[in-house]
C-alpha cells in the first residue's frame, strides 16, 4: 500500500498541473465527470495516503487503496483507466485501481492537517495526547491509526516500532514518557527518511524489520503475525523489543 511519504511524491510530481484547467476526463470511475471538466486546479495537496486536487466548490479525492498506481503524461496499456484528466499540450494524470470521490466540503474544515507526519503542521504535542486517551490502543494499531499519524502505513509501523525497540502488542499507555515521545518522534523521523530514500531507488535495502528474517541486532529469528485490531502483518524481535505493560 502506498504510504504518506510515496502520496508527498505524488504531489510533487502532480504540482505540474496547478492553476491549469481540465479539458478532458475519462476513465471507469463512477463519479460526476461534468463536476471536473473544465474546472482549474487550483491546490495539489495531499493529507496522509489521501491525494487532493482542490478546484473552485470542489476537490477530487483520491485513495490509492492496496495497489493503486498512477501515471503523469503517460499510460498503463494493460490495466483499466480508473480517472484520467487531460490537460492543454496533451498533458494528462491517469489513476489505476483506485477510489475517486469528489468532495464538497472546503479541505481545510474537512482535513485536520496537524496529524498528518509529513505535514509542515505536523503537531507531536496533539499526537501524543491522542495517544494517551486511548492507553489500551496497542502500539502496531496507533501507528496506523490514521486520525494520529495520517500517512504512516504498514512499513513506517515496522520499522518504527523496531527502531524504537517497542514490541508492537505494548499497550500506548503502558509506554513511559519518554518512549512515547520518541515513539512520535520517530514516526515523523522515519517518514521523512522513507520519503528521501523512496526518491532515491533505495527505500527498500534500508529496511531493517518489514519482511526481514531475522533481527540484524540480535541474530535470531524474527516473529511474524497479523496483530493488533488492524490485523496487519507484524515483524519483531522478541529479545531486544521490549513488550511494555505486561507484568
Ligand atoms: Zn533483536
């Protein structure tokens, strides 16, 4: 699943299209095309694993959900066009395997821009007080509890947690202060590491816990399961992630 830092990519890439007009949509999207066509973008935004293009009474929500890929003035012969918008100069953004949704509500009444990590109005204190009034929430659900860290997904979840040295079934309220706060500390800190190696080819030979065999501070076997409420697959060291909270 494409996580908050591989969406912050996205919107760079996509700022291309800014005050520029849609003159064509296309695609097997269910949504009221009319409601675009014609319509100048005004904002590329982004908010957690959500795309925004903000135009003039309404925005176009994108989730790119499990597999969801796009393409910018190019095309995938081989899959199905979910929405495609076309630009003057043959210009053209294409979505795959997607949820489109156009939105109503102004984006910043609707967006609380704080919790989302990679946000320059990413706010520790509030996420932390988020945390703390959930005490029984285990670690691997708040990481991925999007209303805290809007843009963390699977691998940032991992790899913080082993980072941290937090066994991911600790409760969040079971965590000392200090590990809280470099629980939060360290998902921003990792976000903004994932995004700078993304764009360099090489996110994947830094990972040192997501789909890994064995614990490179240890040597031993790492544990794997779907924990947690969310039910996503988990990997940890049982010998140097500490599980907080059990006595
Ligand atoms: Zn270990």
């Amino acid at each position: 699943m494409p996580e908050g830092p591989s969406l912050v990519i996205l919107r760079e890439q996509a700022q291309v299209f800014e005050g520029r007009r849609i003159l064509r949509v296309e695609g097997n999207t269910t949504l009221d095309k009319a409601r675009l066509k014609g319509r100048t973008v005004q904002a590329v935004r982004t908010w957690g694993k959500h795309f925004l293009l903000e135009m003039p009474t309404v925005a176009l929500r994108i989730h790119l959900l499990m597999f969801g890929s796009y393409c910018i003035d190019a095309r995938k012969p081989d899959k199905p066009l979910r929405i495609g918008l076309g630009f003057a100069g043959g210009r053209e953004l294409n979505f795959y395997s997607c949820a489109a949704r156009l939105v109503e509500e102004p984006l910043d009444l609707l967006y609380d821009w704080s919790a989302d990590v990679l946000s320059e109005h990413w706010d520790p204190k509030l996420a932390r007080r988020r945390l703390l009034a959930h005490p029984d929430m285990l670690a691997c659900d708040a990481l991925l509890d999007q209303g805290i860290f809007a843009g963390v997904g699977n691998i940032i979840k991992n790899e913080v947690l082993f980072r941290i040295r937090v066994h991911p079934e600790s409760p969040v309220g079971a965590l000392p202060p200090a590990k809280l706060r470099e629980l939060v500390r360290e998902a921003r800190h990792y976000s903004e590491q994932f995004l700078e190696w993304k764009k360099a080819f090489v996110l994947r030979k830094h990972w040192l816990a997501h789909t890994k065999r064995t614990c490179p501070r240890c040597h031993i076997p790492f544990h794997k399961g779907h924990l947690g409420l969310t039910q996503r697959r988990s990997f940890w060291c049982e010998n140097c992630q500490l599980r907080y909270g059990s006595s």
